[in-house]
C-alpha cells in the first residue's frame, strides 16, 4: 500500500472540520450578537433547556409577540392575495425601524383594515340584498301582472302551473277574485322572494305537502347570478311568489322559507307602488355602487402601501422570531447576569466568528466582553460540505440516501461524472440529448429570473438539478456518437462504412451480409451494422459485456474508497480484514471475467464466457478446449477460486476475535489510557471503563460481521447482475425509438397527402417528447440513482451521521422565496 501513501491528502472529499465551543454572552449584548451570528451563519447551537418546555423559557413573551406579529403579516398576504394586489418582491430601501416601531404600525395597519373590511362588508350584504329586492320586484311584478290581465303564458317571464277552473276545484277562480278584490277582501295573499335554483324544486315539494296543496307555486329564473349575502359566491337563483290563504299558512311558509335559505321581500299589489319602490332601489343600488368602488380603491391603496414593505417586515420578523427561539436554547445564569450557549462551528470560521462577537460587543457598549472558546466533547460531530450551485444537486442526491458521517469520503465527488454517465449509458441518443441540452441550457441561462420566481413543484426540482441535466445531456450526446443514434438513425458523421456489399445492386444484403473493404470505423458503431441481420446480436453482447467492465470498475472504486477511508481513521483492521479480502473475492471472480472479456474483444477469440465462468466452479480442473484464451489460464482459474473461497473466512472470522483480545487488554490495564482533562476525577473513571466493558457483546459484533460478510459475498453477485440493467435500458431506449421512427415518421411520410405526413410527425414528435424524453429519462435517471446508491455506496458510504444546520438568516430568506 505504499503507492496509496504517496498520494496526496484527500482533504477535499471529506467535510468540513468542526469544533464544539462555548460561548458566554452579557445580558446586554446577547441580542445583538446572536443577531449578528445569525447573519454570518456559521455556528449552530445546541439546546440546552430541552427538558423546558416553550412556555418555561426566558423569552417566551418576545417569541409570542414575534407569533402575533406573523399572523398579522400572514393576515396582509391573504388581503393582498385575495384583491388581486401586486406587493413587490425586492421593495426598495426604506429607513430602518425597530421592533416596536413595527409591532405599532402593523397594530394600525390591520385596525384600518379589519374596519375597511367590516365596512366593506356591511355594505356588501346591503348592496347584495338591494339587487335581489330589484330581480324579486321585476319577476313578482311581472308575475302579478301577469294573473290579473290573464296574460297569454308566452307573454309570462315565469314558468308557473296554469290551472283549468274546472280541474282544479276553483282555485283559479279564488285566485282571480283574490287578485282583483284584494287581500283584505277574499282573504288571498302571497309571498315573494328568492332562492338558490338548486333549492327550488326541493323548496316547492315542502310547500306543497305542508300547506296540503292549498297555495299555488310561481317561479320564474333570474336573468343574472346573484352574489349571495351570506357565502358572497355568485350563484345562480330563482324568483318565487307563493299564493295562499290564511294567516297560520303564512306563518309556515315563512319558516320554510328561512329553513331553505331563501330571502323574502315585500311586493305591494299595486303596480304604481311597484314602479315607485323599483325606482328608489335602482337609485340606492347606483349610490352603493359609487361607495363600494370609492371603498375598493381606498382598500388597495392601503394594502399597495403595506405590499410594498410586506417583504421586508416579514423577513425582519422572521430573524426577530429566529434571535430569540436561539436565546431561549442558551443558558441563563442568574448569579453572573449572562447567557451560556454551546454548539458547533467550522474550524476555519472561528476567526470570523471573533470578529463578529467583539464588533456586537462594540455596538452593545458593553463594559464585558463576550467569551467564545473550545471545548472537548465526546459527541460526534455534525457533517458539513461547502456545495455551490453546481455541486448542491449531486450532495442533495448523496444526502436523499443518508449524510455521511463525520469526515467521511463524500460519494458526490464521484457522483458528478458517474451518475450523469451512467444515465448516458442507458439514454445514449444524441439526438434525444441535444433537446435535454437545449432545456437544460434554458433552465440556466434563466436562472436568475426563475430563482427569484414561485415555480410548481415540477418546474422546481428540475430548475434545482439544472446541471445535472445539463452534464446527463452532454453524457447522452457522447454516448449517442458512440452508438451512431440520432433518433434511432446512423450517420457517417466520422467518414466511411468499413463494410460494402458484394456486389452493386446490393441484393444479398440481409442474406449474405456484408463485406469488409477498409479499416474499422474510426469512433463508435460503425453505422452499417443498422438494419443488418446481425445488428441486435451485436449490439446486445456489446452492451451487456460494457456494462459489466463499468460495473466491475464501480464496484472496485467503491471498495477502494473504503481503504481511504479506513486509512484516514488509522482502522488497521478494517483495510486487513476488510478491504483486502474483498479486493481478493470480488476480483477473483468477477474481476477475472472482466479481464476474459478485455481479451476476447482483443484477440477477437470465439471463447463461450458463460461456459468458461461456469465450469471454473463446477470442473475447475477441466480441459478448457477451444474456450482456452491464453496460455495458463485453467491453472490461473483454479488459484482465483481458491483464493476466492480462502477470502469468505477471512472476513468472517479474524476481526471479531481481534476485536475481543484488545478489548479485554484495554480494560485490564494494558493500554488504558484516561480520555478527560487533568480536571477529571479519575474515581469516576472505572465506572464509565465498566460500563463500557458491559456494553461490548461479542456475539452482537460476530453476527454483525457475519451479515456483513454474507451481505458482500451475496451482493457481489448481484451488484454485478444489476449493472446489466444498463444494458436492458439502452437496448429498450434504442428499440423504442427504431418503433417511434419506422412505425410513425416512416409510415406518414410513405401518403402522398400532406395532412397525412403532418399528423404523423406531430405523434412521432409527441411520442418522442413525452415517452423517450419525459418517460425514458425518468426511468434511467431512477435507475442511475440505484446503482449509485446500492451497487456503489454501500461498499464504503455508512450515511448515518447528521446534517449541520448552522443559525442563518440566510436561510430564512430562502425559505420565504
């Protein structure tokens, strides 16, 4: 290993060092430099009132009034969203005001409004019920008009039963003399109102069934939707007028009324009345309109001022609220009048974190200064990578499987060029990756414009991997050139076919097959062997043995992180017992046949591999025969699979055992050593040495290296058969678009008719668009994010260590985009 130890420090793939500090704030200046912490985001505290519930903390009162302060901004994003008010994103600079300041102007500020709207409101529902009354005196009236005159029901705005005298008993007689005589004469009268129309045949059945039958039922449509004074929704409604007799009917008309929601107005009889009402309302209803719209204009106005600032205070409230839920995690020490806080910070801020105290001790005037210093810890460390908008999207892929722990091999440093090529292996089509290039390059060159817009959850996540598309796009136009794959179509993009037919009218050429008459083709499949007899053979023991060399070399980089990673930590144990004999296994077998395919494609040998890979197990001694490749190779064979076989219980057996002798010598004295300060008191100390020699299970540590063995020997096998999903994607990505061409653009284009070749290129475009490009994308995507996961990761990557989550305003910011 003294070619590894040459290297140098690998300091880049692993977080960022960390240390665990103390920091003792003045009363006075707390404020202001957890303030100020806040804006340089790089520490993040730890609770220590965790056994305190909200309630019980220091700053509970300014975490309340933060509280209200929110719901009164939340209040002004409703109105504002509601009226349709544009509040600007990024206001401009106004004079800074302080919390109070605030707390007063958004006080005033919801007071105005809240009577705005109660105002608004009021006459709203007057201006609502005004215009009903308007629609309940046009129908009714008409309606009234309409009985008295006898009226031909073609001149009737109302769609009402029409009763023979003889049939109906003389209601219609008793009606007419009603009519013309008066209520107060033959005792007739009538209701009118108004009604959902959804509630009007309902409505009219519990009429009838009440009164006996003994009223007659009119209605007639309203012309226009009607805003209901309760919901304030615009439905559509209907005009009713309902003739009886008596004053205990009315009184049961009227509470079926109010039980179905209608609204009854008064209808004088006569029509001169009715002429003069109906000319009062329209004159109010022409009143309420000019006062609502003065009203609607001094509201927007109002809420344009508040939109302006809306942003701002948000985010200043937000930071207040944020200041002080970190306060309430410090410790307040009543003797001394200072806070005591403790948390996690980046090795390489700690100067700037200096700075930033003394500069809030300068503002403060504080006669104390602050105390920032380090302390020891046996917790581990939280795991920190500094990403940009490049490498975010592949550490947020990393991180969706686990964050790594504490200074380990970070796998999206790798994952930047694997991941985007191994999605090009299965989407090869350079064709197809010019339009994901084409949206990827829109996506960034918009970046600005669309990072400061409210996207949908789609456009949202592929803005946020736009480099990821943009490396999977150049990738898939790389291996589309070496496929030869524009839209499933070859070109001769890097000269000649090194195949000719035999003769020039090219009749045998799907029975004979073709000739070679010059040199191979110079970068990729060489375009000929498309529509060949032999194309899906040939592509087919080309892709599969592809995937199994970039499955092998994957595998084997993964395993070789695990050796760095081991080294780093000085775990000579995990490169003995670990990483060698897996080296050993995996190679052995796999390894060997990536080699027997290196010299097949070399040698251009017609061995059988399957038949050399199978009989290494069941004949190892055998006589090879014609699948010999090289001198040597059945005595090489048989030493692999020894060493394979010798490899399972080395790292079965040797470290659980190691693991067990030096714990039983570290905790008989042999190489204890006290793990505290000078300060410690080493009478606690063989508690906790106790303690910890009860926690060590050998049996737990062997079952768990035994599973971790057997997870290895097993997934060695079937890491390897998973990266032939590689191959199954490019064959189904390449047949699906040879379909889509032949099938559609091919057929369209054979019809004379021009409408017939546009319908077929606009499905073939479709298909392309929504299957291969949308559905197929996915698809390899997802399955590059398995193997990079599964097969890969988990030789080396454990992912069960947190995320550092520092105390930054920055992030509030973010999260109000």
């Amino acid at each position: 290993m003294g070619v590894f130890d040459r290297l140098p420090p690998m300091d880049h793939l692993r977080s960022e060092k960390m240390c665990f500090v103390q920091l003792i704030f003045p009363a006075e200046s707390a404020r202001l430099a957890v303030t100020y912490l806040g804006e340089v985001g790089l520490i993040q505290f730890k609770d220590l009132n965790e056994d305190k519930s909200p309630f019980q903390r220091i700053f509970v009162n300014q975490v309340k009034r933060c509280a209200e302060m929110s719901r009164k901004l939340k209040f002004f994003t409703d109105q504002i969203n509601k009226a349709g008010v544009k509040s600007s994103v990024r206001p401009a600079l106004q004079p800074e005001i302080d919390l109070e300041e605030l707390e007063a102007k958004l006080g005033e500020h919801e007071h105005e409004l809240l009577e705005m709207n109660s105002n608004s409101g009021t006459l709203q529902q007057t201006y609502n019920e005004l215009f009903e009354f308007k629609l309940v005196l046009s129908k009714a009236g008409s309606i009234l008009a309409a009985s008295q005159n006898h009226a031909a029901p073609v001149d009737r705005e109302l769609d009402e039963h029409i009763y023979d005298k003889e049939v109906d008993g003389g209601n219609g007689y008793l009606l007419e003399q009603g009519i013309h005589q008066g209520a107060s004469e033959s005792g007739v009268r009538f209701v009118s109102g108004i009604i959902l129309k959804s509630k009007a045949l309902n409505f009219e059945r519990m009429l009838f069934r009440s009164t006996r039958g003994n009223m007659l039922f009119n209605q007639a449509p309203a012309e226009e939707p009607v805003t209901d004074p309760i919901s304030g929704e615009e439905v559509e409604k209907t005009v009713f007028v309902v003739f009886f007799s008596g004053e205990q009917t009315r009184a049961i008309i009227l509470r079926i009324c109010a039980t179905h929601g209608a609204s009854c107005y008064p209808v004088p009889e006569e029509m001169v009345k009715q002429r003069q009402i109906f000319r009062e309302v329209s004159s109010r209803l022409s009143d309420l309109e000019v006062t609502l719209d003065a009203g609607i204009q001094h509201r927007n106005k109002a809420l344009e001022s508040v939109g302006s600032q809306l942003w701002r205070w948000i985010i200043m409230v937000k930071k207040e609220k944020a200041v002080y839920d970190t306060l309430n995690m410090l410790n307040f020490d009543v003797t001394k009048k200072c806070l005591v806080g403790e948390g996690w910070c980046p090795i390489f801020a700690k100067s700037q974190i200096e700075d930033v105290l003394q500069r809030a001790t300068l503002h403060s005037n504080s006669q104390v200064g602050i105390i920032f210093h380090e302390m020891d810890t046996i917790d581990s460390p939280p795991t920190y990578f500094r990403t940009d908008k490049f490498t975010n999207a592949y550490q947020e892929i990393v991180d969706a499987y686990g964050v790594g722990r504490y200074e380990e091999i970070n796998p999206a440093v790798y994952s930047v060029i694997t991941f985007p090529f191994l999605f090009a292996v299965m989407f090869g089509d350079w064709g197809h990756g010019i339009c994901l290039l084409i949206g990827a390059l829109f996506l960034i060159l918009r970046e600005k414009k669309l990072s400061s817009q409210k996207l949908d959850s789609f456009t949202e996540m592929a803005f946020g991997g736009r480099y990821v598309i943009l490396l999977m796009a150049l990738f898939s136009i790389y291996c589309g050139l070496i496929y030869n794959e524009f839209f499933s179509v070859p070109f001769h993009i890097f000269g000649k076919s090194a195949y000719a037919c035999r003769e020039n009218s090219c009749s045998d050429a799907h029975t004979a097959g073709l000739i070679k008459v010059r040199d191979p083709y110079p970068f990729g499949v060489d375009p000929s062997w498309r529509g060949s007899r032999s194309e899906l053979p040939f592509l087919n023991s080309l892709k599969m043995k592809m995937s199994i060399l970039m499955g092998v070399c994957q595998m084997n980089l993964g395993i070789l992180l695990s050796y760095f990673d081991a080294k780093f930590h000085k775990n000579a144990l995990d490169i003995r017992y670990q990483f060698i004999p897996q080296m050993i296994f995996l190679n052995s077998l796999f390894g060997y046949l990536a080699l027997l395919i290196l010299i097949k494609w070399c040698t251009g040998s017609k061995a059988d591999l399957y038949h050399v890979m199978i009989y290494m197990f069941l004949d190892p001694a055998g006589d090879l025969g014609e699948n010999q490749l090289f001198w040597g190779q059945k005595e090489l064979q048989m030493l692999l699979l020894l060493l394979a076989l010798v490899a399972v219980p080395w790292m079965l057996f040797p470290k659980p055992f190691i693991l067990k002798k030096l714990h039983k010598e570290r905790f008989q004295g042999h190489s204890y050593r006290f793990l505290g300060t000078s300060e410690m008191d080493p009478d606690s100390e063989p508690d906790s040495a106790r303690s910890r020699h009860d926690d060590f299970n050998f049996g737990e540590v062997f079952v768990h290296q035994m599973i971790h063995s057997i997870e290895f020997v097993l997934g060695a096998v079937s890491n390897t058969a998973s990266y032939l999903r590689l191959w199954a994607l490019s064959l189904a990505h390449s047949e699906l678009s040879t379909v889509f061409y032949e099938k559609l653009l091919l057929l369209a284009w054979g019809y004379d008719s021009p409408f017939v070749k546009l319908v077929g290129l606009i499905v073939f475009a479709f298909a392309t668009a929504f299957i291969l490009l949308g559905m197929e994308s996915l698809s390899a995507f997802l399955h590059a994010l398995r193997l990079h996961w599964v097969e890969f990761m988990n030789k080396f990557y454990h992912g069960d260590g947190y995320k550092f989550k520092p105390f930054s305003f920055a992030l509030l910011e973010d999260d109000e985009d």
